[in-house]
C-alpha cells in the first residue's frame, strides 16, 4: 500500500475579523504627528511653534536630521538644527520629515511573508515617496506631498498580511503562473485579502483622508480609483519605476502590469518612465542612504 502522504497542504485564510485586530494591534501615530500637521496647515503658524513642537522628541528630532540631511533631499549644505531645517525645506517638506521618521521604525521591519529583508520595504518606501513627487510635480499636481505620504505607506499592508504570507507565498506565486493573473488578484484568491486592501484599513486606522486611503487600496488597480484618479495613478507609475530600478522588489515586485491607463490619465507618454529613472538613478545615488538616514 502507498503510504505517501501529500505534502500540499490548504492554506487556511485568515478572517476579516482577525485582520481587522492585526490592523489594530499596530502602533498608532505618534501624537507629535498630528500636532506637526496641525501646525503646518495653518498658515498663520510660526516657525518657532513648529520647532517646539518637533524638539519634544529628541529621537525624531534626530532622524529628521538626518533624513533632512540624506541623499533624498540633496541639500548642498549640511543643516544641523530643526529651525535651519523649517527655514530651508519649507512647512510642507519637515512634514513629509516628521511622518517618515515616525513610520521609520514599522517600514524598516523585516517583511519575510514578501521576502524582503530588513530595511527593504522603507527603502523601496521612501523611493516611492520620492518619485510620486517627482512625476507630481512634472504633471502639475496640486499637492505633491500627498503623493510623497501615499507613496511611502502605499504598501503597509504587507506588515500586516507578512505573517499569512509565509505560508501562502508557494500557492500564490503558483496561481501567478497557473492562472497568468498579477500578485494581487492571486493575493485575493489565496488569502481572502490582498495588501493594497489592508494597507488601506490601516491609513484608516490613522485617519488619513479619503483619496489617501483609496491611493494605498487601489496603487495595483488605478483603473478603479474614484476619488482622487490622479492620485492614485501617480502612486501606481511610481510604484512601477522602483520596481523597474530593483528597489524593494520582494517576492512580488516582477508580478504587476503597469497600466497604460494611469500613464494617459496623467497625460504621460511611455518614454516618461525611462527619464524618470535616469533622474531618480542620480537622486539614490547612494544607496546606503537609504538604510542610513534615520538610524
Ligand atoms: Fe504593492
Ligand atoms: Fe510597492
């Protein structure tokens, strides 16, 4: 008798309810966070408020800093304290600073359901950010800043799906091929849930506004955004060029089509993605940058 048992065993998906409490088991924002955008919406604000505010906390004060300081900004001069930082980058940009320095700490986990190792998903994070501002500021978007925050926690929900994906990682990649779909729908298929959905749940967590949220849920489909199109089509090309510049690919990173949707409703011909990456190629020149700016 053949005794051989089969190795293949069914994943179990997780339930919503339970990816709900994972959503909620992550760390809040830092209060700092909500104060350093209140104070940078108002235009009567001071830059001595601002400064007050960021100088509580002596640790983010010094990943600001040192972000302000790193290759992502280019700043020729070294800028050493925060008032220098506020004078020389601007209210918008030391907001940017403040909500990257205070995810720092999440995007830098190792992310191993993805396989991307430590520091790779904040790498492949703030290229995002960076280049969702680039192509914002190229195509006259009205705020480029909300394209750097969708850009930087576009995939979030990969913290949290990370730990079913470890088990489920064979069975999708698997379904890529079998069924010729991209990651995410076979993200859907296996898991119930794909990461663009939960990095949603948890921008609503923060309570980030709506085309925020629809930015995060929709970067693999722009085509169904709604809300904010242009938003979410930003997100998407810029998503693309880190993956095509081998920022942060994981295990999913070669598995997206790059929709010719987001690029016409930018008004973007195809070319635009080479020049984009040989101008961000000069941007990360240093690419330990990346790892180093907020240590
Ligand atoms: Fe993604
Ligand atoms: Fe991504």
């Amino acid at each position: 008798m053949n005794l051989k048992i089969s190795l293949r065993v069914r994943w179990v998906k997780p339930t919503l309810e339970r990816i709900v409490q994972d959503v909620q088991d992550l760390p809040a924002l830092p209060q700092i966070v909500e104060q350093v955008i209140r104070v940078t919406e108002d235009p009567d604000s001071t830059v001595k408020e601002l400064n007050d505010i960021i100088c509580q906390d002596q640790a983010l004060t010094a990943r600001i800093l040192r972000l302000a300081n790193s290759a992502y900004y280019g700043f020729p001069r070294r800028i050493s304290t925060v008032v220098e930082a506020i004078v020389i980058l601007g209210f918008n940009t030391i907001r940017n600073l403040v909500l990257a320095a205070s995810v720092y700490d999440l995007l830098s986990r190792e992310v191993p359901g993805y396989q991307l190792g430590k520091g790779e998903l904040w790498r492949h994070s703030i290229a995002c950010a960076m280049a969702a501002r680039l192509l914002a500021r190229q195509v006259r978007f009205p705020a480029p800043d909300q394209a750097f925050v969708a850009g930087l926690l576009h995939d979030i929900g990969k913290i949290v799906l990370s730990v079913y994906m470890q088990d489920a990682y064979l069975e999708i990649i698997n379904t890529v091929k079998e069924k010729r779909i991209p990651f995410s729908q076979a993200e859907k298929d296996v898991l119930g849930f794909t990461h663009a959905e939960v990095g949603a749940k948890v921008a609503e967590k923060w309570n980030f506004p709506v085309p925020l949220v629809e930015a995060i849920a929709f970067h693999h489909e722009p085509t169904r955004a709604r809300e904010n199109a242009r938003l979410t089509a930003l997100v998407h090309i810029a998503d693309a060029i880190c993956m095509m510049m081998g920022i942060g690919l994981g295990g999913d990173g070669l598995c997206y089509p790059v929709f010719p949707e987001a690029l016409s409703l930018l008004g973007l011909q195809q070319g635009i993605i080479e020049e984009l990456i040989d101008r961000l190629s000069d941007l990360f020149v240093d690419k330990n940058s990346f790892l180093d700016a907020t240590k």
